[in-house]
C-alpha cells in the first residue's frame, strides 16, 4: 500500500527507457522487459549451466568434466551480462540501485525454479563481499538478492556462513587461468552446523568462469554441505 501511494506522488520510471513504469512495484517496463536477454531453460550443460553451441538436451561440457570441473554440483544464471541487463546490473552493483532488487528478484526466482527444486534447498547463502568492495560499497548486493530470492521460494537465508579470508585480487580484469588461481582458498565457513548434510544454494550477481563460485562450493563441501547449487543474475560471456 506504500508502494500504491508513493506510485501516485512520484510515478516510477523504467530503469532503461524512462517511461512510466507499467507494472507495479517494478523498475522495469514490458517492452524493456521483453528485451532482457533470458537464458533459455533446457538445452544447457547440467553442471555450469553453460550453453555449448550444437549440443541439446541435457549434456556435460567438457569444463565440467575435465580434471578442473567446478565444486559446485548446479548453476543457473537469469540472463546474459548483456545490453539492459548489464546496464541496470551495473547500476545496482556499483551505482547503489538498490531499488532494482525486486526486479531482480523475479528473475533469479524464474531461473530457480526452472532448473531447481527449490523446495529441495535447506539454506539460502549470499556470496560475501571481499573486505575491499566492503570497504568502496559498504552493502552486499548479493546479500540483498539472497534474502529477497529466499523469501519468494519460502527457504531460509543467512549471512556469515560463508566468509571471505585474506585479501585476494579482483576477478575483474583477470584471464581464466588467474581468476581460478586467485580464488583458491579464499573462503570459509562459520557455523558448518547450518550447512552439514545440507542443500546449500549460494546466491551472486554475475558468474564468468564460475571459478570465484567454484571454491566457495568446495569450502562448503569440505563443511560437510551434501550438495551445493548456485544462482546467479547475469552470466558473463567469457573472453
Ligand atoms: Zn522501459
Ligand atoms: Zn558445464
């Protein structure tokens, strides 16, 4: 009812396109929305969620089958780092859009359910920021969509479980290779009561070789956790 009455004192405008908004409570028009790029349900592989060309049906690619296949046992993300999703994206990363959430939320709560059995996850948790982008942000955007995606699929969610240690380099700017060495070993796991013999699903903004998500499974797993699924918004195409 809030959300009714500020709608008539100051009318949202689409987070792309500044028209009027047309649905309510999001940030997001129709038209704009019919343009975000979706990834497709079906036709990926069953492990990263990654689309290989040629291939269909449910398959395995060769990254998930080699000998450094990630720790994580699924991965879905919502849509393609591209265009309007990767400007609105950007907007609720580093230009505190906060209000985009909602939108957001509908989007990784699409892709989860498409691909998961989200009645099957025991604990929702958000990726940690590392202590620099804590330190520049001062929110965890993850830690935001986390809470608003356990929400919708009735699990719950905590911060704190998984943690980062140490100081490790941005992913950002990093080839495949580096990004993977970057990001060993740098997460722990409070509390591993929570997720013991658990279904955990770890929840993040954009994944791009999956190698940042990859080791925060594998500190879950060595917690105990029995499964591990991820989710992310974006998928970033890889260079
Ligand atoms: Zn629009
Ligand atoms: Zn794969």
């Amino acid at each position: 009812m809030i959300g009714d009455l500020l709608d008539l004192v100051w009318p949202r405008r689409c987070a792309v396109c500044g028209r009027p908004a047309d649905r309510p409570g999001r940030h997001l028009c129709s038209e704009c929305l019919n343009r975000i790029p979706f990834n497709p349900a079906k036709g990926l592989c069953s492990v990263c969620g990654r689309a290989v060309e040629g291939l269909e049906g449910e398959y395995l690619c060769d990254d998930c089958t080699g000998p450094d296949r990630p720790s994580f046992d699924r991965a879905v993300s919502a849509v393609r780092y591209e265009d309007a999703a990767r400007e609105m994206i950007h907007g609720y990363k580093y230009a505190g859009q906060l209000w985009l959430r909602g939108d957001f939320a509908d989007w990784l709560e699409g892709a989860v359910s498409a691909r998961f059995d989200a009645s099957a996850v025991d604990i929702v948790l958000p990726m940690p920021l590392t202590a620099l982008h804590r330190l520049d942000r001062g929110y965890n955007q993850s830690g935001y969509l986390a809470r608003e995606l356990a929400r919708r699929i009735g699990r719950a969610e905590r911060g704190g479980i998984l943690v980062r240690k140490g100081h490790p380099r941005r992913q950002a700017g990093l080839c495949e290779e580096d990004r993977r060495e970057n990001a060993k070993g740098t997460f722990a796991v409070r509390h591993a009561e929570f997720v013991r013999g658990r279904t955990v699903l770890v929840v993040d903004d954009i994944m791009t070789t999956g190698a940042t998500l990859s080791e925060a499974a594998k500190a879950l797993k060595e917690s105990g956790a029995s499964r591990v699924w991820c989710a992310t918004l974006a998928r970033s195409i890889r260079a």
